[in-house]
C-alpha cells in the first residue's frame, strides 16, 4: 500500500512507486513536466476528485501488474547508464524511423487531413531538440553527474557549471513536452480515422510509444537523477578561497 496525500507531488509517488505511472497516463496527468506538482492540483486541472484519485493510487500495491525498474535504488552512473541504453539509444533509433514516416504519410494523406502538416512540423522541432538535447547530455552533462560519485569532481565541474545547466536541461523537457501535447491534440489521442492505411495507423501508434517512452525519460531525469545530483553538489565540500 502507498502512503499517498493530496499533497505528495507527482514526482515523488513515481518515484517511490513507478507503477503509478501507469494510472497517471490513463488519467491524462503529466508525471514528468509536471512532476513537481502536488497530487491536489493535478487532479484540480484535470477536473478529478483527489480522494478517488488517493484511493487509486493507494491500491496500487495489490494490482497485477509487471514490476517497473525501481530507478529511486540506482546510483548516479547507473541511473545516468539507465537512461542512455533505455531511452537514448531508443530516441536515436526511433526518430530516425519516424522521420520517414511522417514525410510518407503526409505526402501520401496530406490532402485528406491537413492536420498531418502542422503534425510534421511539431516532429522537426521535437526531433531537432531533442536530438541535440540528448547529444548534450551524452557528451558532457551525464559525465559531469558520474564524476559526482568519484572523489574531487572538481576539475570537471569548474568547466560545467551543472546547477544552470540541469535548469537548462529541464527547460528543454518542458518544451518536449508541448510537442508531446501537441501530438495528442493533433491525432485525436493517437486514433487514426477509419480509413487510415497501415502506414498511417503505425505511424500513430509510434507516435503514442514515443510519448509513454518520452514521458518516462524525462520523469527519471527531472524527478530522479537530477533530484540526486543537486543533493551531491550540495554536499560537495566547497573550496576554500586563497589567501594573499
């Protein structure tokens, strides 16, 4: 059973219990943009009671359901390794895939929904960014976090100055997530009409794994890893200021 207030924000009851994230994405409230706020007002912006929602919520112990990998135990250089094979080798793969995709059906069905070109456009944003994004966190911020857990970080984090940088970082997660939202509205929740070919009916349904996928990777970095790493810099001794 969950221990679960109106007040414990939506970050901290995935964390503590991944599984709920299930729930939420059934009840269309936002795990990973929004996870830092209170279980009261997510329900309040999705016209929810919150009591119905904790009682959800505390039964979700009992359900039968798969295990979620239990990020919250993970050190640092796990998390940050988590992250990449599961999520970042998937962004690489997948976006790739989808490029195609969305060029073949709008070209194929553009005339007969329109929505697919504004569909396009919100794609090249999202994948330009989060390309880059992910590039970023490859290449300098995720090594950053590891050297965290290994004596004096010092020398690498003089070169990256990680506190405005992981704001900077989960900046970018928001702007995901407007593109994430823009996916909804613009395929009526992932549901190809009925006369919708193969092509345009998977590319639908990769779509709503890119979103499940997305939302549980910037859930782990904003309320997990990130949560983590602050709490090492902030008990990183701080160098003492030399004297004349």
């Amino acid at each position: 059973m969950l221990n679960v207030t109106a007040e414990t924000t939506i970050g901290d009851i995935v964390r503590t219990a991944p599984a709920t994230s299930r729930l939420f994405d059934s009840l269309k409230i936002d795990f990973c943009c929004g996870g830092k706020k209170s279980l009261a007002e997510s329900c309040k912006e999705r016209g929810l009671d919150v009591n119905t929602v904790v009682t959800m919520l505390s039964a979700i112990g009992q359900m039968d359901a798969a295990p979620a990998t239990d990020v919250d135990g993970m050190t640092l250089t796990e998390l940050c390794n988590h992250i990449q094979e599961t999520h970042h080798a998937y962004l690489r793969e997948e976006l790739s895939r989808l490029d195609f995709m969305t060029r073949k059906v709008l070209a194929v069905h553009g005339e007969h929904e329109p929505r697919l070109i504004e569909l396009r456009k919100v794609f090249e944003g999202f994948q330009a960014e989060m390309t880059t994004h992910t590039d970023e966190e490859d290449e300098s911020v995720f090594p950053a976090i590891c050297e965290l857990e290994v004596g004096d970080a010092a020398e690498r984090t003089s070169k990256l100055d990680l506190v405005s940088t992981l704001k900077k970082m989960e900046n970018e997660h928001d702007s995901a997530g407007q593109a994430l939202e823009k996916f909804h509205d613009l395929t009526d929740n992932f549901t190809a009409p009925d006369w919708a070919c193969n092509t345009f009916r998977a590319l639908y349904d990769a779509l709503k794994q890119l979103d499940a996928n997305t939302h549980q990777h910037i859930h782990k970095e904003n309320n997990v890893l990130f949560p983590k790493a602050r709490q090492q810099l902030a008990a990183r001794p701080q160098p003492v200021p030399a004297t004349t």
